[in-house]
C-alpha cells in the first residue's frame, strides 16, 4: 500500500494489482497493521480515479520512442508544422551512420544530463503479506504525503529523489533559410520540456507528474491543491485535443521528407521500410530519395542493402526499366551497392556510349566514369579485331584457290557485294569538303595563285613545311560502338534470304547482278544467292564472340537482344573485381 494523502473525502491513494498487494478473503493484516476489512471500507471514500498519468500508465520502450532507454531525441519538423519524434540510442545511431557517430563524439557533442528513468516494473513493488520489503523501491517511489515512513530519524525526504543521471542528445531537422537549402538535422543543447525529466532540487515526482513541495507542516493544504491540479490538468488535457488548432495539410514534398526520415531510423532499427511494391516508377523515386538521405548521414552501408532488396521483387518489371533508364539506374545501383543492378545498367550505359555521357559525368563519381571509359575501349577492342577478320572474308573454288575476276567472276562479284554492304554499314558518311579559303578566293576573283599551277602551288608549300589544304583535313571519325550494334546484330542473326529484316535479301541480289546483263539469268542468281548465302554464314561466326549478353532481361524474355529491341551490343561483362566499391560491402 502507498500511504494516502490525508484524511477526508479528497484524499487520494494508489493501490496496485491484488496480486501485487496480496488482499485475501481471509482478512489477512498488512504490513502497518491495517485489516482487509478496514482497507476495503477506506476505498469507499475514494472517488474514481483516472488512469490518465497514473502509475497504471507505462510508457513503451519501443520504436519509434524508447521512453526509459533511448538517449537520442530526434525532432523532424516540416514547415507545415507537422513532425515526427524519435526517442532512439546513441549506440544504435552511432553504429548504422557516421554522422551521428561523429557528432556525438566528445568533440563535437552537446549532450545534457538528464535523470534517468527507472525501467518499468521496479519503482515501488510491495510485497504480498508484507511491508515494504523491496528498500530499492522504496526509494525510487516518491512518497505523496512528504514523510518517510521507514526512517525514524525523519531525514528529508527529498535525499530519495532519483539521482541517477545520463546524458542526451537532441536533435532537429533544420529546414534552410532559401528553397534550395538541404534540410539537415542540427544538434540542440536544450532539452525539449516534454522529454526532459529534471526536477528542481528541492521537489520530488508525483505520480501524476506534478511536482510536490517539501513542506511537512502543510499536509492537508497540499494534498487539497494536489488534488484540484491534477483534475485540473486533466481537463486541460481534454480542452487542448478538441480545440487545438489544425494544421494545414502538409505538401508532398514535406510527406516525402516525413517518409525518408522515417524510413531511414526504421532501417536502422531493423524495420521494414514503407515503400511502393505495385508501381515501379514510384518506387524508383522513393528509393532515390532514402539512399540520397543515407548518402547525407553516411548511412548507405546500412539502406543499401534494404533499397536493393525491395527492388529486385519486380524482377522483369525492373528490368525493362533499367533498359529505358540505364543512367538513373546505375546511379541508383551505385548508391545501393547493388552487384545486379549496377551491372546491369552498366551493360546498357556501354553498350550506347557516348550516349549520356554528361550525364553520367555530372552524377558520378571518376571510378564510375573510368570503370565505363575501360569497358567501352574493351569493346571497341573486339568490334576492331573482328572487323578487320570481317573485311578478309572470301570465297575459294574447287581448287581451294581465293576467287578472283580471272578464276571466278561471279562469286568474285558476290564477295564484292558482301564487302561493299559491310563498308556501308560500318562506315560514317563521309564529312563534308570545304574548300580553302586561299582558293576560294582566288578562284572567285579569276586570279590564279602565285608559283604556276595549283600542284606547283602545293609542291612548293610542302617544301616550305606547309602541307595542302585538303592534307590538313581531319580523318574521318571512328563509329561509335553503338551505331554498329544494329550492324552486327544483323550479320549475328540468322534469318533466310528473302525476309525483310535480313540484309542482302533476294530483291538486292537480283538488283546487283542486273548492273552486269550478260550475267543475269535464273541460274547465275541462283548461284550468286548461294555463294552470298555461305558468306553470311561464316560471317555469323565471326561474330558470335559480340553476341553475348549479359543483361538478366534476356533470360527473363527468352531470346537475345533483337528480340527485345536493343540495337546496340550487351556483350560486356563484369566481375567482383569491376564493382568501383570494391566488392560489395563487406
């Protein structure tokens, strides 16, 4: 039993469970001498109780607020005006995120002592059949009526007030003075009033969370004031949740801002996040901005894993998606730390440089933009060497013998038109001549220039060191690789010579032997389609090296890279050892 506060109808008393107390039928006497029956005749004077900041109340040790063990008070408030409060530990915080490791450390930390909250079940157990036999709980439970009643030498009873302290941190979510400011939270050194638990050192805790003076000579005056504060707080509480004013509804940036936040500490705490599982292209941006908060705090190590796992529950979804968006993935896939996404947005990146190149250069960082620069020059590589065995294809005779026009005019003619369709097809057209300037000059005011005729002109210049105007041209430019995807797709596909989505179709054979009438009939076509025929076989595979894929959509959809619309090659590969984070996160 708590003693009670007075005598009279207004005075209050706490009683815990009947397991607890231990009142039997039996009317059994309690530890100060008191029977049952004499306890249940002194609860019909109470009045009922509201449980309303009783020690019925226990507060949740839990996520989002560790009300006796958290030490990291988190205020994340939009300019709206709504917030979320975390209530979290130092050492959770400080193992998932550099950030809060750093400013907590005794350099730059801010912390205040705070008293600290005994765990719940432990202040003020009392014993079944008996007295006060727990003298730990004694102490922690503040007594109502200011007098001790285990002490006979009446020593201040403020000497048992918690005195336990620790530190706390607080933080808050600083929104920027302009638009363009990232929000970021701020350490504080002041301690919120509604978290903060000090009391002056001359009161002691009530149980209903006012405070009560030390003053043994105004018993009953206390305990009256008591009473009406309480009541009086209570229908404060009631007054202030139906009049508050309401907020206006926060805008959707302040609902994402809201949402990363919380999703970021639920990740740390082990929490699945709350992200979109049915629409892709929401869950992208969602993901994008959590691992941009993450980058900001140094938490990546800890909400990459989680962003990469939510992700790839799309499977052939993400895929198409990486196909359509291959810079923002690898971006994304970077953040994460993300094997499968990274390399699969690699293989596109690649595959359609220098497509995007800005991009990726502004967005990344050099080991991204180098990894890509060496597996584009591996590529290239490899295009080079087998166009080069490409443009040595020919046919031989009977005798083994390279056909020539001496030994054989019209295969000779077939190797010609295999050669000239692959020079077309691998080839940029040819830049523009602009004529120099000296000459235009000349020629337009009919005055030839000095030192005779124009290959005098141009010996005697080359013997003073300066080259021709048409020797100062630039060569003509190298093809990018992925203009030539579609060109060895076509060389690597097997289609028959009469479809349309083929080359060197039936319709352009008959077309090109008609230039030579004295070789055009129903046989020689015939056999000029043949030889043609046994040209773009060996040439299938010569390129069977650049028709590999990589891409984890060509499993999904069954077939190579034609069959999902990609001109470009995805033979590139990736390892452990490519990955610009060093292989993963451990």
């Amino acid at each position: 039993m708590v003693s009670q506060l007075g005598e009279g109808p207004t005075a209050l008393a706490l009683r815990g469970p009947a397991s607890v107390i231990g009142v039997g039928s039996s009317g059994g006497r309690h530890g100060d001498g008191r029977t049952a029956s004499s306890h249940v005749s002194s609860r019909s004077r109470r009045y009922n109780r509201s449980h309303a900041g009783g020690t019925s109340f226990i507060p949740q040790n839990e996520f989002p607020l560790f009300s006796h063990s958290g030490d990291v008070e988190i205020i994340v408030r939009v300019p709206s005006g709504h917030e979320n409060r975390y209530l979290l530990h130092r050492h959770t915080l400080t193992r998932c995120s550099g950030f809060f490791e750093a400013s907590t450390s005794i350099e730059w930390s801010r912390a205040r002592d705070v008293p600290a909250t005994p765990p719940p079940g432990t202040a003020g157990a009392i014993k079944a059949g008996g007295g006060s036999q727990d003298g730990a709980a004694g102490v922690e439970l503040a007594r109502i009526d200011g007098r001790d009643r285990g002490s006979a030498d009446g020593a201040n009873p403020t000497s048992m007030a918690v005195t336990a302290f620790k530190k706390r941190w607080r933080y808050e979510l600083d929104t920027g003075a302009v638009d363009n400011d990232v929000p970021m939270l701020i350490q504080k050194e002041e301690i919120s009033p509604s978290t903060s638990t000090r009391l002056p050192p001359t009161t002691t805790s009530s149980i209903f969370g006012g405070s009560v003076a030390n003053s043994s000579s105004s018993r009953h005056h206390h305990s009256k004031s008591s009473s009406h504060s309480f009541f009086r707080s209570v229908a404060n509480l009631s007054l202030s949740a139906n009049h508050a004013p309401a907020l206006p509804p926060p805008t959707q940036a302040e609902q994402d801002l809201l949402r990363d936040y919380d999703n970021l500490f639920r990740i740390m705490y082990n929490y699945a996040p709350c992200l979109d599982s049915i629409n892709i292209a929401d869950a992208y941006v969602q993901c994008k901005t959590l691992l941009t908060l993450a980058d900001q705090y140094d938490a990546l190590a800890v909400v990459g894993p989680r962003v990469d796992h939510h992700l790839l529950q799309f499977q052939s979804r993400l895929w198409k998606q990486i196909a359509k968006y291959p810079i923002s993935y690898l971006r994304l896939g970077y953040l994460a730390r993300s094997k499968i996404i990274f390399q699969e947005a690699l293989i596109h990146v690649v595959g359609q440089w220098p497509a995007g190149e800005r991009s990726i250069r502004s967005a990344l960082p050099e080991s991204v933009l180098d990894l890509i620069e060496d597996k584009v020059d591996e590529l290239e590589e490899t295009v080079s060497r087998i166009e080069s065995r490409l443009f040595r294809l020919t046919l031989t005779n009977r005798a083994g013998e390279r056909v020539s026009p001496s030994t054989n005019y019209l295969d000779w003619l077939a190797v010609s038109l295999f050669r000239q369709w692959l020079a077309d097809n691998t080839t940029p057209p040819p830049s523009p001549i602009i004529p120099d300037r000296h000459h235009r000059n000349g020629a337009h005011n009919g005055v030839r220039p000095r030192g005779g005729s124009s290959s005098s002109s141009g010996s005697t210049s080359a013997a003073n060191g300066h080259l021709p105007s048409h020797s100062n041209r630039p060569p003509p430019p190298i093809p990018p690789v992925a203009t030539l995807g579609r060109t060895y797709r076509l060389l690597g596909a097997s289609p028959s010579s009469r479809d349309e989505k083929g080359y060197l179709t039936h319709d352009e054979c008959k077309r090109f032997l008609k230039l030579t009438p004295d070789f055009y009939g129903r046989d020689n076509l015939r056999r000029f389609e043949k030889r043609v025929e046994e040209l773009k076989a060996i040439a299938r595979e010569v390129v069977r090296p650049l028709m590999g894929s990589g891409l984890e959509l060509h499993h999904i959809e069954g077939g190579g890279a034609a069959s999902v619309g990609l001109g470009y090659l995805t033979c590139t590969r990736g390892g452990e050892r490519d990955l610009p984070w060093g292989g993963g996160y451990d």
